[in-house]
C-alpha cells in the first residue's frame, strides 16, 4: 500500500517514508518495532469489548470517519485527481 500527498508520502512494503523538506526529497527507510504490531493490538482490544464486556476506545464515528477517507483515496485514484 502507498499513500502519498504534495509534500510527503509513506510506502507499506518496505516501511519506507517520503518528505520533501525546503525542496530537499528525504527517504527515510523505517524500522518496525514490536510495538508497531497494531492489528494484534487492535484484534485483543475488540476481543477485550466482546468478553470482558470493556468500553471500545474507537468509537463507531472514528470507524466512519477512516471509512470516509478511504473511500475518498479510491474517488481520488479513480479520477486522477487530488
């Protein structure tokens, strides 16, 4: 997956981010930690709401809100333009 904007980007496989920086292109080659393991994170925290019956910290709106972008990014991909 990449994702890129005007002034910087961000590239999934390799973990790599793109900045420009007073007109100065910067790859930054990133290093995965064990904290970045977010989908685990995530995937225990629903598991948590549904059996330990905790308050979800994403809120239905944030879930919505992710949806709304990314439908936004394929309108964007589709027509060409930003």
């Amino acid at each position: 997956m990449e994702l890129f904007g005007a002034e910087a980007g961000a590239k999934l496989r390799p973990l790599m981010a793109y900045r420009c920086d007073d007109d100065k292109e910067e790859d930054i080659q990133l290093k995965p930690t064990e904290g970045m393991r977010s989908w685990d994170r995530i995937a225990d925290h629903f598991i948590s709401c549904i059996l330990d019956r905790i308050d979800c910290e994403a809120p239905l709106k944030h879930g919505l809100m992710v949806q709304k972008m990314m439908e936004g990014l394929l309108r964007s991909a589709e027509s060409g333009q930003p």
